[in-house]
C-alpha cells in the first residue's frame, strides 16, 4: 500500500480537483488544519506505478505503508460506533459488542477496515448515518433509498437495518463496490442492488423516498437536477465554504432546507421536497436540532 501525498493552496486544489478525484476514483482525502493555509492532500494507491503517477502530474511524495498497515488501523478503531438507539457499527466482530446490541436492542454492522470510503468514523459518513436514523425513527418498513457514491455501502446497510425496502446503492469504483458487497454478505443483509456506474449518467427509475449522496459539494451541485425525484435528500461531504452555494441550489430545485448539521470543516445537509405532498407512513419521530419539517 502506497500513499501519495502533497500540501497545496486552495486555489491549486480547485484548479486541478477533477483530475485528482478522476485518478482517486473518490478517494481523495482533503486536510485543512487549524491556522494553516494551505491543504494536505492524500490519495491511497495500491500499486507503487499508481502513485508514481501521481507524483509525475501533480508533485508531492509517496509514503510507503507497512504490511500490517490495514492491522493496525483496525486495532486504532476498536471501539464501535453507536448510532442512535437502533444501531451500532464496529470494525471487528466480537462477543462484546454483540452483546452490546442485543442488550440495548441495536442492530449491529460490522465494516472491517479497507481502501473503500465510509468506515463510519469520518464526519460526513457519521453525520450522514446520524441524521438518516434519526429521520426514519418512526417510519413504516419498506420505504426505498439511494445512495450516491455507496463507498462501503455502510449508509446502504444501515438503511436496510432501519427498515428500507428498496435500496439501491451506486459507486463508480469497481474496488468499492466489490467491498460493499462483500459487507453485506458478511452482515448476512440482502436486497440490496449495488451498482457500479457513474452518478452523471444515474437514471432513477421510480421516485424514491430518500436519496442519500455523501459527495464533494461541485458533484453535488452538478447531478442536484437529477435528485429530484427524491423525497428526501441527505448530502454530505460539503464544506462549510460552499454550504450557502448549495442551499441556493437546493432551493432552486424546489427543494426546502430543513436541517444542517456540522462537523469541524463538514456539513451535512437534509432537505425535502417542497411539492412531494404528505405520505402518511414518512412522519419522521425527530430531526437533529429538534426542528421539524414543514408538513405541506
């Protein structure tokens, strides 16, 4: 395992964001930290010639991981993540925290540590799995969703866990969907419907109760027309920076704001559509904040 880094100013980042997260395929990691200016940018590569790659068109180094990296990583994260009162998700099966789920009634997820996005501990996967528990607290089973960039298909999974009828979950890297997969299999959770495709050319077939579309924000803005058949959006991995840019958005597809919530340099959004009417079973029990939507 390989992993190429650089520092760069915002500027640069903007200038040459395309062609990172097309050679990242999603997986490029963007740090800003506290009274510095400029970036850290990484991108994990499995192959040496990969990152080489990376070096020759955008500078930076490459770091070289132990062997044991993903081990390690794995013990890092040993306590699992608690997500409200119906869930909580670990990295490693074991007796304590199935007894911990059983006990306080939680369903329990286990996502073993990979290359894929969406371990449950970054920001925007969490404030995503947070909100979108908290939005189906009292909802009937069998309500559909799509996620957006699946990553993991942790968002996926704990959709099925919460109650989700159909569920389809799109990424456009072979390695994660093929991880996603492997998750669900090793969850025991079935129906779910991983695609691999490119969310530009996503094509909904039906209307869908909630889209979820953990995304950098100038994606999200570009595919905002196609969501809305959905109900319900829930979108992350938006800088604060570029949060009123997409509440405008939002707004301009007919979509109402109803909840925002913030995590250090993230913010996740979840937003309703403004004609889709009231559907008695999607009465949700609570919002973050304690806000409520506005019942049309």
């Amino acid at each position: 395992m390989y992993l190429w880094r650089r520092t760069a100013e915002t500027h640069w980042v903007e200038a040459h964001r395309d062609l990172l997260e097309a050679h990242a395929r999603g997986h490029l990691v963007l740090v800003q930290r506290p009274g510095h200016k400029r970036l850290e940018l990484e991108i994990g590569c499995a192959r040496r010639r990969d990152s080489s790659l990376l070096v020759k068109k955008f500078g930076g180094h490459i770091e070289a991981l132990p062997r044991n990296w993903l081990t390690k990583f794995a013990r890092a994260r040993s306590e699992p993540i608690k997500i409200g009162k119906r869930l909580v998700i670990s990295n490693l099966e074991g007796s304590r925290v199935s007894s911990l789920s059983r006990q306080k009634g939680r369903a329990h997820i286990v996502i073993p540590a990979s290359l894929a996005f969406g371990t449950g501990e970054h920001a925007t996967t969490a404030m995503s799995l947070r909100i979108l528990e908290q939005l189906t607290g009292r909802w009937n089973r069998g309500w559909s969703l799509a996620d957006l960039g699946t990553g993991s298909g942790i968002l996926a999974l704990a959709a099925k866990c919460f109650g989700a009828g159909q569920v389809v979950a799109i990424d456009n890297d072979p390695a994660a969907i093929s991880v996603a997969r492997s998750n669900a299999q090793l969850n025991k959770i079935r129906d779910v419907c991983f695609q691999l495709g490119d969310v530009h050319k996503w094509r909904p077939g039906q209307k869908t109760d909630v889209i979820t579309a953990n995304l950098y924000s100038d994606l999200l803005l570009e595919i905002l027309p196609k969501l809305r058949g959905g109900t319900w959006l829930l979108l992350s991995g938006i800088l604060r920076s570029q949060q009123d840019e997409l509440v405008r958005a939002l707004k301009g597809n007919r979509f109402d704001l109803i909840n925002a919530k913030r995590r250090g340099k993230w913010v996740a959004i979840l937003a309703r559509r403004r004609d889709a009417g009231r559907r008695l079973e999607l009465k949700p029990a609570r919002f973050c904040g304690g806000r409520r939507p506005p019942l049309q």
